[in-house]
C-alpha cells in the first residue's frame, strides 16, 4: 500500500486485529454484486469505501424516477441510464482506485459460472427466486462465498453462505424452489432505510469473509423487523435432502 492507501483506509487498519495485511487482502479482492438496487446500492458503496480492489457490477436494468427512495447508488441526473453505468460513475467519485467491471445483462447460470472463476466472493442483491435459486447453484458449483439478502416492507434477511466449507448449508436448504412466491417492492412496498440496513449488513459479511475477520453468518439466518426494531438470529444446517448441497 502507498501512503494515500494507508491514509484512506486508517480507519479500519486501526481496528483491533484488523492490519495493513487485511486491508491489502481488499485491495487484492474481486467481488461481484448481483443487483444494483436497492440492496446493491449500499452494498457497493461501502465495499468501494471500504478499498475492495474489483467490483463486478451485474444489472439489466435502467434507473427510473421510482428507484431513487431507496436505490442510493443512483442520482436524478442518471434517469435512464443503465443500472451499472450508473452505480460505476458513483464508484469512480467515491474511490477511483476500486476498478469496476459493468455487464449490462441478464446472466444465465453457466455465464455466471465462468466469471465466478476469477471472483472471490459474490453478493445477491437481487430481489426473486428464480434469480436466487439459480446463484446459489453457480456459487455451489464453483465454490465462490455467497451472501444473501433480501428486504420487503419494514423486514429484512441476511445469510452466508461459504461454499469453501464443507458443512455450509445453501440458499436450497432454506426455500423450496417449486413453493416460493415472489413479493416485489411495487405491490408491497419497502421502507427506504430498510434496503440500506440490509445491504449494509451484506458488504460487513463480505468484508468478513474476504479477510477472516470475526465470525460470519454461515449457516445463520439474521432477521430483521424494523417495524418493532426487533432482530432474530436462526440457526440451520445442511439438508441432507437439498437437490443441490445435500448427499447424493
């Protein structure tokens, strides 16, 4: 690290065991968020500050007027822009050493295989199941770390899944994939702050992740209602069962 990098990230380098040699395990860090909305948005805010080296921006999507309650990433004068070239202009003003990667697509699973080969860790800001099911079984498959999280309404989830160890469950053994219903922000609803609460709790636990730093919530389910500020911790293991994780 030079002396610019040393004093941008002091902060955390003052943090009791976390060193120069974590914060260079960010700067050495390549991360791919799935999202860039309400979730995304804080998500790759806080890892850009935070000196994660390479973010991967994945969205198909264009900003519009609805967005900007809660998708913070995302300005006025980005009306109609897409998604990731967006999030990536706020990027580049926030750090210009974090190096952004923009796919302005939808991925179908063995696309997201192949990058996932040179990924470290990959964020699910993404907000349905089928988009859901299917990163799980490409984070499996490739053995990339997962972390989950979803918001609606004045609610809100959070899991890690860490395919790197043997006994994480995944994403199946939590949602049966033929009986979960999609609730999206248009007919329910979501709480601004909500999404940033969440999305702020997904890129701590990838920052976690990324250098050993505390203990993650693999085979954790954090559960949030911010209606009655109420927080539960469930604990869940491998399905033995589960078509993706389970014996065969």
């Amino acid at each position: 690290m030079n002396d610019e990098q040393l004093l941008r990230y002091s902060r955390q380098i003052l943090l009791p065991g976390f060193d120069e040699n974590k914060q260079q395990n960010l700067l050495d860090a390549h991360v791919l968020i799935m999202g860039l909305g309400g979730l995304g948005s804080p998500v790759a805010m806080y890892l850009a500050a935070a000196g994660i080296g390479k973010l991967t921006l994945v969205d198909f999507d264009h900003v519009e007027l609805s967005n900007l309650q809660r998708q913070i990433i995302h300005t006025t004068s980005n009306l109609k822009q897409p998604k990731v070239d967006s999030a990536a202009t706020t990027i580049k003003n926030l750090n210009p050493q974090v190096e952004t990667n923009c796919i302005n697509q939808q991925l179908i699973q063995s696309e997201l295989e192949q990058l996932l080969e040179n990924t470290d860790l990959l964020i699910d800001a993404t907000d349905n199941f089928t988009s859901r099911f299917m990163i799980n079984r490409a984070c499996y498959n490739t053995r990339t770390p997962l972390v989950s999280g979803a918001a609606i309404r004045m609610e809100g989830q959070v899991s890690v899944f860490n395919f790197q160890n043997p006994e994480s469950p995944c994403y199946r053994c939590l949602y049966d994939e033929e009986g979960e219903e999609d609730t999206s922000c248009s007919e329910n609803g979501v709480m601004a702050p909500m999404v940033g609460i969440i999305g702020s709790i997904q890129a701590m636990e990838a920052i976690k992740i990324l250098t050993s730093y505390g203990e993650t919530l693999t085979g954790k389910l954090l559960i949030a209602d911010a209606m009655f500020q109420e927080w539960r911790l469930m604990k869940f293991k491998k399905a033995p069962d589960c078509p993706v994780c389970g014996q065969k």
